[in-house]
C-alpha cells in the first residue's frame, strides 16, 4: 500500500506491506520505501489565503517522482491526505485538480481532528514499555499542531491548532537570527494555543509525551549529537525539557547560515526549526512533562494502517 502526507512543508510517501490487521496492534508494517522532500507548499498561505503557483508545481515535481515509486513497487491501494495549508487555501481546488492528473487519486483535505487521530495511530504502536499511558502525541507540523490524548485501546479527545513551524516563522520571526521581542510575541502566540489545546483534550493528565514529524526529530538528532540523520537512533529516543530548552535557545540565537551547518539539517527546515523548536518547547512548558519520546512513526503510517482490511 501507498500512503502520502501532504502538509504545510514537506511531502512524504511510505509504500509498505501491511500485516492482517487481526494480527494485533504489536506487529509492524514493513517499509518498502520511505521519502520525503521540502516543497513549502504552505509558502505565503498564513498572510495571502492561496497557494503560490511556484509551491504547487514543487509539489507536483516531487509528486511525479513519487509516481515512479508507487508503480515500481506495485502498489496496490494510494491514498493521499493534505493537511492544513490546504485546509486554508482559497484556491485548494487547483491544487486538486494537480494532483488528480499527476497521481490519479483525489487527495482527501483531512480535518485536523482526522489528521490527529491518524497521527495518533502511527505513532502509539511498538511503544517502549517505559512509555506509560496515558499518552499526550504531539505533531508538530508547519501550518498547525495536532494534540491527541489516548492510550493502547485508542484516542480519547483530539484538537488541532494553527501553530506550526511555517506559520510562526512567517508570523513573527523574520530576523536572521531573530530578535527577542520577535522571539517572545512568538512565544505569546504559541504559549495562548497551546493553552487552549491541553485544555481541550485534558493534555496535563497524560503521563508520556511522544512527539512526531520532522522539528522533534531534528532537535532529538541534535541532542543525541548525530553526525548524520539516523532514523534507528532518533526512534523512540528520549530527551529531557532541560535539554530542549537548550537547543531551542541556541537555534534561535544562530543565523540560518549557522543552523545549516549542523550536520542533521535538512536544508529546506533551516529557516523554520527555531519555530519548530520553540513550539516543543512550550508544549513541555506548559503541560509539566519533563522529557519527550520521539517517533519516526506518525502520520504517514496511520494513513497506510487506514489502508488495511480485515480478511
């Protein structure tokens, strides 16, 4: 099976063997490929409602080459979701209309609460056993950020808010590096959503917190000192809020030339990872959780999982 993730930043494609969904919620799908390219198709969405006509082309290129993967590896079901910049867009019907001539499948613009719940699906299998729920499964993207509170039986409340890496970025930090009255209206902004979403889906009463996509797993590679990406190391490792709060300060403090020298950076979240990181940060912050659990599994496989049947 075939699962896209289309958001605000990046788009990802997971082919993988599905097991019988009767086997239980312990045994893992089986990669067959795992991509993922920086397109920004969310450039300019927060300030214009649209989506720039040079962002839907990088994401049709990088689509096409997808194309290749799907028909190589003999997929037989594709389902692709989009997430929050398309949810915003005015002109999400041309968006669309690409992707139905390029994939051959309509994209679903999933609704934050479906996109939570699919987020929460990938991540929660194969936890450690130190991983106790109830769990608090943050996923921090580039237009919004997706708050799930669940345990091994399922989700129990799920809200998404228009805090993300791109947006905030956009919004507020526009120095290189940024200066501290655009650091703490950054701040102020996240601090008030994030606020709202703990306390719609009762975030202070979990006892882990995992979180997901590409701003988490950049700081956990950081901390971990990383002189390559390596998903193995980054997956289901854990870092204190100390130690968050630490590298986020230092992103913020360097300019996007500096952040690009870090080894783990991929160049295209350079410019938005102090954002992505600052987000971290204040959800720790404000939920009193002192150490975060990474998962390279999140959205992207709950969307395969979605594709399975019972036989």
């Amino acid at each position: 099976m075939a699962a896209i993730d289309c958001g605000t930043n990046s788009i990802r494609l997971l082919v993988a063997d599905l097991p019988d969904p009767a086997a239980g919620p312990t045994v893992p799908l089986v990669d067959l490929c795992r991509r993922m390219e920086i397109v920004r198709l969310g450039q300019g969405v927060d300030a214009t409602g649209r989506l720039a006509p040079e962002a839907i082309e990088r994401t049709r290129i990088a689509l096409a080459d997808y194309v290749t993967e799907i028909e190589k590896l003999d997929a037989k079901g594709v389902r692709m979701c989009a997430t929050s910049a398309t949810r915003d867009a005015e002109n999400a019907a041309e968006f669309r209309t690409m992707v139905e001539q390029t994939l051959g499948v309509t994209p679903e613009v999933v609704s934050g609460d479906e996109e939570a719940r699919l987020s929460f699906a990938g991540a929660v299998r194969g936890l450690p056993a130190d991983a106790t729920s109830p769990y608090l499964v943050v996923d921090i993207g580039g237009g919004s950020t997706e708050f799930v509170v669940g345990r091994e039986t399922g989700v129990d409340a799920a809200i998404s808010v228009d805090v993300g890496c791109v947006r905030m970025t956009e919004r507020h930090l526009h120095g290189d590096p940024p200066g501290l009255d655009e650091t703490a209206a950054a701040q102020a902004d996240i601090s008030a959503a994030v606020d709202r979403a703990l306390a719609a889906v009762r975030g202070r009463e979990a006892a882990t917190l995992v979180g997901l996509a590409g701003s988490v797993t950049t700081v956990v590679a950081i901390a971990q000192g990383l002189t390559g990406y390596d998903p193995a190391r980054i997956q289901h490792a854990r870092v204190s809020y100390e130690r968050v709060a630490e590298i986020t300060a230092d992103l913020l403090a360097m300019t996007r030339e500096q952040r690009l020298a870090i080894p783990v950076m991929h160049p295209g979240r350079a410019d938005v990872i102090g954002a992505g990181a600052l987000v971290l940060r204040v959800i720790m912050e404000r939920a009193g959780l002192d150490a975060v659990v990474a998962s390279e599994h999140d959205i992207l496989d709950g969307i395969a999982w979605s594709l399975a049947r019972p036989t």
